[in-house]
C-alpha cells in the first residue's frame, strides 16, 4: 500500500519554478501548479518538487 500524502504539508509547499501555491491531485497522486503548467509526482507519499521530473498538463 502506498503511504498517503500529509495534506498538512501542501501549505508549506510551493511550485519551485513559479513560486506559487499548489493543489493536491488525490486520484493521480500529484501536485498541480496552474502557473507553471505542471504535474509534480508524489511517490511514496514525498513530493517529487523538480522540474525535471514533472509532467506538462495537457
């Protein structure tokens, strides 16, 4: 079983190329930012926050 995402630490968290806030995606398990147009994977229940490793939004 996958270890869940501490919603608690999504308000300390914020995109690093944008700077701004973040929403938790539950069903695909990743943080979206709006701004900069990405998908940040959480493995494990530990955010992935690098730009290499996210996925452009569609």
């Amino acid at each position: 079983m996958t270890p869940a995402f501490d919603r608690h630490m999504l308000e300390a968290l914020v995109c690093p190329q944008t700077q701004t806030t973040l929403e938790y995606d539950a069903e695909h398990q990743e943080l979206i930012s709006r701004a900069a147009n990405l998908a940040f994977p959480i493995r494990n229940g530990i955010p992935i926050m690098l730009v290499d490793e996210a996925r452009p939004l569609d």
